[in-house]
C-alpha cells in the first residue's frame, strides 16, 4: 500500500486503530480527539482519508460527517465509519449517508488497513 495520510478522529485515547493502520498499512495516522480537533485538523491538513469513529461520546458521529460534507475543504476527503451496529437497518442508513466505507467493531488488526484500502479503491 502506499503512504497516505490520514486522519483518525476517535475520542476514546485508550482505543485506537492507530497502531494497526500504520503498521499493516503503512499510512501516516493523524489523530483528533473532538469533533471540534477533527474538522480542524481536516480542513488544515487536508488528509486523504477520514476514519470517524461513530461512537465517538463527545461528538455524534453521524453528525460530525454532515459538518465534514458541509464544508467546501473537507467534503471532498472520503470518510469511512467506525461502528459497533451490525443491525442491517442501521448499517443501510449509514450506507445512504454517502460515506465510503463502514468497518464494524471488533475488527481483525492485521486486515483493517487491507479492508479500509479496499472501501476506499486504494
């Protein structure tokens, strides 16, 4: 894979797909831990991908991808979702929300880069 840039806005310091997307993926990870540091962080740095965590407890997950479309800058950056749903509705109104990809929790560390490449047609 090649080296992209890209940021990872989860709240949760203890829990992150960091170490995986760098080490499997060979990606830079940046990381934001707000809704407020993530579109921040987007619009300055311009990554090439977005991983929002859904669960985000201090954010609505939901809601910070509608702020990144909203926005001239980071609409553009595909976003992919971190998620616990594994109900089919729910995944079916994530889907029509026009992110790239939805990776469900827990996932397989050695393969989340691969999966994540995949959504994005890396």
């Amino acid at each position: 894979m090649t080296n992209k840039r890209i940021l990872l806005i989860n709240d949760e310091q203890g829990y992150s797909a960091k170490p995986y997307l760098e080490t499997f993926g060979g990606w830079d990870v940046m990381t934001a831990h707000s809704g407020r540091e993530g579109m921040g962080t987007a619009q300055t740095e311009k990554p090439d991908a977005i991983v929002l965590d859904v669960r985000n407890s201090k954010t609505d997950g939901v809601g910070m991808f509608h702020q990144l479309q909203s926005h001239p800058t980071t609409q553009p950056i595909p976003v992919l979702l971190l998620t616990t749903a594994l109900h089919t509705q729910i995944r079916a109104q994530f889907a029509q929300l026009g992110v790239r990809g939805l990776t469900y929790t827990p996932y397989e560390p050695a393969t989340l880069a691969t999966d994540m490449a995949e959504s994005l047609g890396w």
